[in-house]
C-alpha cells in the first residue's frame, strides 16, 4: 500500500550539516543493528 | 515468515519469473525481461530471494554508484568530487510476501553486503533511487536524502556506511 510522502525540505544549512556528517559521520546504532542483522542474513546467500 | 529460513541466490536461465508480481509493472518487468540480461553486461546482478519451498518471495539488483560532491552542498569541504557508492537498484517483495518483514530482510543484506566490499574498494555510501511511496521506508531505516525529495521524480538516498563500525 502507497504511503503518502511528507515532503521534507532541505535548506542549504541541511546540506551543510549533511556534508559534516560525512566528514564527521558519527556511529549510528539503528544502522549498526542493521548490519548485525544483515550479516546474519547474508550466511544465507547461496553462491552460484 | 520466518526470515532466517528465506535463501538468497544470483538469478540465472533456469529460474521462471513469468508469475512474479510486486504489484509495481516496472519492477515486474524489470525481473521478467531484464535483470539476466543486465546480470549478463555486468551491469547490474540480481539476487532472488527464495522460502524453503523455493517460491520467490522478492529480489534485489545490486550496482555501483557514485554521488557528485554538489548533490549534497556547492562547497568544497569534501574532497573529492565523487563519492563512491554501492547502490541499490531495484528490490521488490512478491505481493503475496508483502507486509512480513522481507523488504527489511533485502534491505539489511544488501546493507551488509555493500560493508563487505567497502574493505576490498571504494565504497562510502549506500545509494538508491526511490520509489516515492518507499521514501518514508529507506527515511526510517537511516538514509537520508541527497536533495530536495519533492522535486525529484526517484528520489536519491543515502546510507553513509562510515555510520557502521565493523
């Protein structure tokens, strides 16, 4: 089912602070999990 | 649905993707007439996601991307001009799956996937250009948009992978 999109506007001083968080990325838990989990899930690929 | 039973494997000739239906023409085209060609040019490779009775329960295309510096900001704070990436082309759940976690389960492989190969060549973000009604889903799982979302017709994401620590 299609979810509704809020727009989300970025002004130049979004993409400055996203700019610093690439050059200052900080540890993010909610993707660390991600990758726990992702890794657990990758044993499960099959090579062909 | 038990995700730690669902097999993940490169598509190839043999598997029969006539029935396969996300409820999206473009994505079920794509995987009926395209992705083993594209697999084929090593433009992009397709990995099935498969349940223990080896019906497909979804897929996801996998390809190299990079951001351009100015996508971001027209300042020269970053050094270089583009930023290598790992980028999620297509990922699609069978409408009979929908709603029980395997678009997460997709999401995360191709997220631990895309780490992987960050050890072995240049690969600073996770990348993918969105359908609009999956905007709010990749939002939710850390990507953050690359410009202004509203005026793009698939809105670019991104995951910084230097967010995730080995």
């Amino acid at each position: 089912m299609a979810h509704p999109i809020e727009p989300t506007v970025l002004d130049k001083e979004d993409f400055k602070r996203l700019l610093k968080d690439l050059e200052n990325p900080e540890l993010s838990p909610k993707a660390q999990r991600m990758y726990k989990l992702g890794k657990q899930y990758h044993r499960q690929v099959h090579r062909a | 649905m038990d995700l730690k039973k669902l097999i993940i494997s490169p598509i190839n000739e043999i598997d029969d993707l006539s029935n396969f239906s996300c409820n999206d023409p473009d994505l079920d085209d794509f995987i009926q007439n395209d992705a083993l060609g594209y697999q084929n040019r090593l433009l992009a490779k397709t990995y099935l996601c498969r349940k223990p009775d080896k019906s497909i329960a979804g897929f996801y295309s996998v390809t190299m991307d990079s951001v351009k510096k100015r996508q971001l900001i027209d300042q020269d704070e970053f050094n270089i001009t583009n930023i290598p990436a790992f980028k999620i082309a297509r990922l699609a759940v069978h409408q009979k799956y929908q709603g029980l976690g395997v678009r997460r389960f997709l999401l995360y492989t191709t997220i631990y996937q895309a780490k992987k190969y960050s050890t072995e060549i240049g690969c600073r973000l996770v990348t993918v250009d969105s359908k609009p009604e999956s905007v709010d889903f990749y939002l939710r799982h850390e990507f953050k948009p690359t410009s202004k979302i509203e005026k793009q017709k698939y809105p670019t994401l991104y995951l910084d992978l230097m967010t995730i620590q080995d």
